[in-house]
C-alpha cells in the first residue's frame, strides 16, 4: 500500500490496458438497479477544474478486493486512521473525496482518500495531484456506500449513450462527500 505511484509515461513493460474498473461496474450495475431515480430525472451539472492536489491516505485498490461489508480495505484505514486528522481540512467544493483514475496497472489501482490541500499540509499525508478534467457531477442522497453507488452506477450507465458525452478514460473520478449529500465525478468527453 505504501508503494509509490507510477509517473504518467512510466507504466511497466507488462501494461495491458484494460476497461476501466469505472465501466466495468457500469456495466455490472446495469440489472443492480432497485427503485433507483429514472434517468430522465437524473440531475447533473458540468463542472471544468483546473488541477488540484488531495492531501490523505494513498494507496491502492486491488482487482481481487473483498469488501467490508459496504467498503473497501482503503476506505476503512482511512476512517480509523486519517478521517478525524483531516476534520478541519474539510471544504467545499470537495470536502471529503476520493479519486481514482480507474486503470489498473499489475492488478492495482491508484487512489487517494483525503481533503483538497490547501497550502497546509497535515501530518503523514500523502499528496497526490489531480490533473484539470471536465467531470459530469451527479448527486445522490444518503446513505453512501457499495450498494448505493451500484444503483448510481447503473443510472450513471443509462445517461452516457443520450448525453452528448463520453468516458475520458484517462482522467481521475472522484467520489465526494458533503455534508448533506454525496456526489459521483466523471470525468468527460464531449462528443
């Protein structure tokens, strides 16, 4: 977990490209849908950002991950560990979030578990830079966790063929949580 990530361009001689995992829970999402808001409900609205940097708990997720009931093993280091040191670091418009560029490389995917950093580092944090995208922002009320974000990935997959956008396949998603409400970041392509 503690391995550092690979620079862009500085991918092993083994790469393959795979779908990213993004897609493939799209994909496995698609029949996962249970009383889930219709797709032509689905607010969204297009957010451009320039780069910015997280500030928490770095690792990876692997492939083969089991789940802890509604997480993964990150998020729950995260929750014991680093959540209360990065209280005060909590603001909008990213307040808690996670990114993710959603390729694995050897059966891991980077990701980052933090707050925006904001000129003050705290503690044994990682940093970790993420690049300016443009991102579909969509919504959902709590509660959060692995079985909410299948619904919303399955709603997420009916909106991409009669939206105008595409998957970027190379740019972070992110998951941010607010204190009302939770949001899924996709990064996108217009067509």
């Amino acid at each position: 977990m503690n391995e550092p990530a690979k620079k862009p361009g500085q991918q092993p001689e083994s790469y393959q490209p795979q779908k990213p995992e993004m897609m493939k829970l799209l994909e496995q999402a698609q029949d996962h849908q249970s009383g889930a808001q219709p797709v032509s409900e689905l607010a969204f609205r297009i957010e451009k950002k320039e780069s910015f940097q997280i500030m928490g708990l770095s690792g990876y997720e692997y492939e083969d991950t089991e789940r802890n009931s509604e997480v993964t093993g990150l998020w729950v280091d995260f929750t014991a560990k680093y959540d209360k040191k990065l209280g005060k670091h909590y603001t909008a418009p990213y307040w808690q979030v996670g990114a993710c560029n959603e390729k694995y490389v050897d059966g891991k995917m980077k990701m980052i578990i933090g707050a925006e950093y904001k000129g003050k580092m705290a503690k044994r944090m990682s940093l970790e830079t993420i690049p300016a995208a443009t991102w579909a922002v969509f919504s959902f009320p709590y509660p959060s966790g692995y079985s909410k974000y299948m619904e919303a990935a399955a709603q997420i997959n009916e909106w991409f063929p009669a939206s105008g956008y595409t998957l970027d396949e190379e740019a972070y998603r992110l998951e941010v949580y607010i204190p009302d409400h939770w949001e899924i970041w996709m990064p996108v392509l217009s067509e």
